[in-house]
C-alpha cells in the first residue's frame, strides 16, 4: 500500500510505500536482480522497460513525438518517456482515509521517467542540442499531465548519482496537492507580490546581475549562487522576465535554456569534478492562480547533513555563497567559451 502521510504539528508530506508483498513490486524487485548488470534504459533494452508513452524520433530533419506499442517498441528514440517500474505513487494506489493527527491518503499519481540520453554519460557532458530534445519532451510531457484529473502539481528532479555507470534521466512525479516547500514559497512570494507590486525574484535576478554571486548570463536566463543556501555551491537558473511556468517557453528560449544547462552543469563538472547534485525545478502549477517565478535549483551533495539541518531546518556551509560563485563562474564561463568556439 502506497500512502501519503502528513504529520499533524507541521503539515510535512511523507510518502510511506509498504507493499513489499505487492506483486507487481515482486516482479519488479526480481527482474533487476535478474538483470542487474543490464541498464534497462540503454538502446536495444526498450522492452526492459514499460512501453513509452513519448518516444522522439529525429528523422528527415524534423522531430516526431511517437509512442510505442505493447508489442512493437520503438528503438531510434533520442529521448523517451516511460512509467516508472518503482513508482513513488501510483494511479492504481488503493487504500484508506485517516483523519487527523495520524492523517494519511492514497497516494495517487503518476512517475515517469524522462531518459535523457541514449548513452551512459555523465549530465555535464549532454550537448546542448540533446538538452532542448529533452525539454521539448518534458513540456510536452507536463502538459499532458496538468490535463489528468487528480493532478495538482508535476515535479520535475534529476538526482545525478556521480557513477561512472550511469544513464541520465529525471523523474517526473505529480501530486494531488501542491508539495508543502512549494506552497511555502508559493504563498511567501504572493505575499511579497501583494504587499509591493513587484515580484521578488525578478528583483533578486536584476540585483544578481552585478553582484559577486553572479555566474552567467546569456539573453533569457541567467545564473547565480543564492544570498542564502542550503547547500554549498549551490546555484539558480532562472528566467529573466517574470515567467510562472516552463511549459509556456518558446523554442528559442528552450534552446537557451539547453544552453545554459550544458554551461552550468559542464561548469559544476570543471570546477568541482563529478561530484553528486539533484537539479529542480520550481515552477507554478498549472492549476492554481498563484504565481511562482520558474527556476531551476541545482544542490551540489558534497557532505552529509548535519543534526541542525536535519531536526531545526537550519543549514550549515562551510563556503560562502561567494567563494562558490568564484570558483563555479570562472569554470562556466570557461565552458560558454569553448561552446560558442572562443579559446
């Protein structure tokens, strides 16, 4: 059983899955041990996996958003999508209702899993034209999910595991209700919004631009550490223009942001080597009136948490915003260089 629990003081989301004796899970569990030395998402494994409800194929010079039947599994893909074999939630989750203070749900939703690649490779190595392919899949992908009955809100996350053996790919993961971090920052920037016209990201990314936290700007999106993070070198994309969400971005600014995605994470590679990172995206949802400038938070996990991050949610660095910033912009700037052909 598949369950969403929220603890009663703070309203904090967990998610409890204990269906060790769920037969699909048995299944799942057996097939990759069988095949633990196979990666299911390599080219010629496609029938490893459950059938892509998006395959884009390059073909003729133009882009077809394909889809694969149950037995007939398309094998030119240079992005695909697919179900989860280990979902976090479910549309099948089944269940009952508690009340408070040992509140729970079934949890209910859907995880895809976006491949991003059809090679193993590291995320900073990725060119920047694979990127845009990947982001014309997740719009395309996000889109649809904000139209399923029960969704609320998609999360889109990649936690890269700095394995010389691995297959880039994000997870994509909807909820029937906004995440309680994304409702905090959600209702904080509303507030801001309400009480001075103006919407303090757009004001935090004008001040960035000549501070010593700035890393990279190009025409649409720019980079930066935050005044206050949770992690060292930790960093932000971020739009420009006030935008609440990525699926109304053109294929321009797709491109842009590729660009920028192939910059920073070659940069984080360069100046850190392949260290561990999960990449996510906050946006708005679809589904609610309320507006969050879209951004992309990278978090370098270069140490383990300590007992006051971990009970009193206050953070510990070691290294200033700063100090990041000085190491992380002269290594992305190195690399925008040897992307547009300049030595």
């Amino acid at each position: 059983m598949v369950q969403f629990r929220k603890d009663n003081i703070l309203d904090r989301l967990v998610i409890v899955n204990d269906s060790n004796n769920d037969d699909d899970a048995k299944e799942n569990r057996d097939r990759d041990r069988h095949e633990e030395d196979i990666c299911m998402y390599c080219p010629g494994n496609e029938h490893l996996t459950r059938p892509a409800v998006l395959a884009l194929v390059q073909k003729d010079g133009m882009m077809r958003r394909l889809a694969d039947a149950e037995d007939n599994r398309i094998d030119d893909w240079c992005v695909r999508v697919v179900s989860s074999s280990n979902p976090l939630v479910s549309i099948s989750a089944n269940g009952v209702y508690s009340n408070k203070p040992f509140y729970s749900e079934p949890a209910y939703g859907y995880h895809y899993i976006l491949i991003a690649s059809r090679e193993h490779c590291k995320p900073s190595s990725i060119p920047a034209e694979q990127w845009s392919n990947v982001l014309v899949a997740l719009q395309d992908r996000v889109k649809w999910l904000y139209m399923q009955k029960g969704v609320s809100y998609v999360a889109v996350y990649m936690d890269y595991n700095a394995r010389s053996e691995w297959h880039p790919h994000l997870n994509i993961v909807t909820f029937p209700y906004m995440p309680p971090l994304i409702e905090q920052e959600v209702e904080s920037i509303n507030r801001y919004i309400n009480e001075s016209g103006s919407c303090p990201l757009c004001n935090i990314v004008s001040m960035e631009d000549k501070s010593p936290r700035h890393l990279v700007s190009i025409d649409n999106f720019t980079a930066f550490c935050p005044w206050a993070p949770t992690h060292p070198y930790e960093f932000w994309i971020v739009p420009k223009k006030h935008a609440i969400q990525l699926l109304r971005m053109t294929q321009k600014e797709m491109d842009e942001l590729a660009t920028m995605l192939r910059v920073m994470l070659g940069g984080l590679h360069n100046a850190l080597g392949d260290v561990r990172f999960s990449m996510i995206v906050h946006a708005s949802s679809e589904k609610s009136r309320k507006q969050l400038h879209w951004h992309i938070e990278v978090h370098p996990r270069l140490v383990d948490n300590h007992g006051l991050e971990d009970g009193f949610g206050v953070h510990f660095l070691s290294v200033s915003p700063e100090d990041a910033a000085s190491k992380l912009s002269f290594a992305s700037r190195r690399e925008l260089a040897k992307i547009v052909g300049i030595t």
